[in-house]
C-alpha cells in the first residue's frame, strides 16, 4: 500500500581532514524521520532491531593526493560491515577532483537481540588522501 513503519533522512557532512591520520564521520545535519524506529544523533544512527531497513548513501566526495603519486582513495565504513562496505564503496583516482558516493544496503535485523548503530565513516584506502570534503543524503526505510 506504499506505507512504512519508518523512515530517516538527514544529510551527512564531512569537512577538510588527512585520511593518512585519521577517519571522518559523517555528521548529520537537517534531519527528519517518522515513526520511531531509526533515530540519530551526531554521527551515530540507530535503527530498532526486528525490522528490515533499506539504508542509501549518496553524495560528492572531494579529494586529492596527499603524495607524489597523484592518486587518491577513499572508501566508506557503516561500522557494522566495514568490510563489505569497504569493498563496495573505494573510489581511486588520479589528480584533484569529485566523485560520487553510491551505497545502497538491505539490514537485516528481523532477528536481531539489540537494536543496531551505524556510524558511517570516510576512510583513506590504498593512496594517501587528503579529503576536501563530503556532501550527501542519507536515506533509511524501515520495509517492514
């Protein structure tokens, strides 16, 4: 019937930081939701257990090479997968410029004991990194 128990939508902020020394969070401005099963609060997002949620990430990442290679890597964390996440979201390229961050996951947590945070994360992958910055939406579906 095209309802849902609960939805979120904030949009999540990154700012200037070296990836060599440290991770960025996303912080989350303008927020929204409906029916009390995703809440968030600074970089932390919590969804209720017993539920399936469609989770999307979507947004610019700016970056540029922090060395002499002239490449640059960046790829997300949820801190609940981080490998899996690791693995579908690593941008590499050459020279200064912007890509676009794409995640879109299904959670489980129809069986879960507790309910679950996410922290979504900016990491630096393989070339050292200096992140300009991250701008994107971040979308949560409970689908049942």
């Amino acid at each position: 019937d095209g309802s849902c128990p609960g939805w979120f939508y904030g949009v999540g902020v990154v700012q200037s930081v070296d990836l060599q020394n440290d991770t960025a969070p996303l912080y989350f401005q303008g927020k929204m939701s409906s029916g009390g099963l995703v809440s968030c609060s600074g970089d932390t997002v919590r969804l209720s257990r017993g539920h399936h949620y469609q989770v999307s990430v979507n947004g610019a990442v700016y970056a540029m090479s922090n060395d002499g290679s002239g490449f640059y890597s960046v790829r997300m964390t949820d801190g609940y997968d981080d490998d899996y996440c690791r693995y579908i979201t690593l941008i590499e390229q050459s020279s200064r410029g912007s890509n676009s961050l794409c995640f879109n996951r299904i959670y489980d947590l129809t069986g879960a004991k507790n309910d679950v945070e996410l922290k979504f994360s900016l990491e630096q992958g393989d070339y050292k990194t200096y992140l300009l910055s991250f701008r994107g939406s971040v979308t949560i579906t409970a689908l049942d």
